[in-house]
C-alpha cells in the first residue's frame, strides 16, 4: 500500500465512527514530536554568518547527538531550517532551540508544532458495537 492511499485511508477512518464505540481519551494522544520549522530574521551578512554558524552547527549537532534532534532540513524555499525534535512539548522544544546561537541573538525564530501518534489508526483495533440484543 502507498503512503498516500494508507494517509488517505487514515484521514477517513478519522471520520468514520458509525457503529463504533469512541470515549474522549481516543482522540488524545501525546506529543511525542515537535516540528520546528525556522527562518531567518532580517538579512544577516556574510561576516555574522561566518562568525556565528561554526557556534551553531556544533550546537545542533549536539543536540541530535544528545537524542534531542531526530531530523533536520534545509529549507529550499527560504533561509531557514526544519526540525524534527524528540520533544513531550512545544514548551520543551522552546527550551532546547532557546540556547541554539542564531536564536539566542534573535536571528533565527522558529514555528513550532506539536506531533503525535496517528489517532485514527485506533479505530483498526477497535471491535465493532453490537446492535443485536439478546
């Protein structure tokens, strides 16, 4: 199966709840990700990048090292990055990026959104409710 026709599948099994039982807690799921996505602020010069990303790179690197960062990105439609942090919060991955240098010193700023695990795979394993009484 295709990752589009199994995404698809998934995106209707989120819809299609008739004839099965669903409590509150089924749509909650953790945060397990936090994609980051950044950009630059302003239009730094060649000397500022040149000073500040020897700083920069061996902090992220120390970041996916440490487990924290488990994919990253350039973007190609603008100066900036993608992230994919191993992170519980928004708050926590805030944290992390906080101390990075380009952050620091207010030229970069990141977007950041919570990620979890795919709720509506929950409904494969659910039985269907039994309208027969006995």
């Amino acid at each position: 199966m295709s990752l589009i026709r199994f995404i698809s599948l998934c995106s209707v099994l989120s819809f299609a709840t008739l004839g099965y039982s669903q409590t509150p807690s089924m749509l909650q799921v953790p945060t397990t990700k936090v994609l980051a996505i950044g950009h630059i602020v302003g239009t730094p010069t060649g000397d500022t990048m040149r000073q500040v990303m020897p700083s920069e790179v061996r902090d992220t690197v120390n970041l996916y090292l440490a487990g924290k960062l488990d994919q990253w990105f350039v973007r190609k439609d603008t100066n900036g990055v993608v992230f994919l942090l191993n992170a519980a919060s928004v708050d926590e991955a805030r944290e992390m990026l906080a101390k990075l240098p380009l952050v620091e010193s207010k030229r970069m700023e990141f977007e950041l959104i919570p990620l979890g695990p795919l709720s509506p795979l929950r409904y494969l394993l659910q039985e269907p409710k039994s309208d027969a009484k006995p």
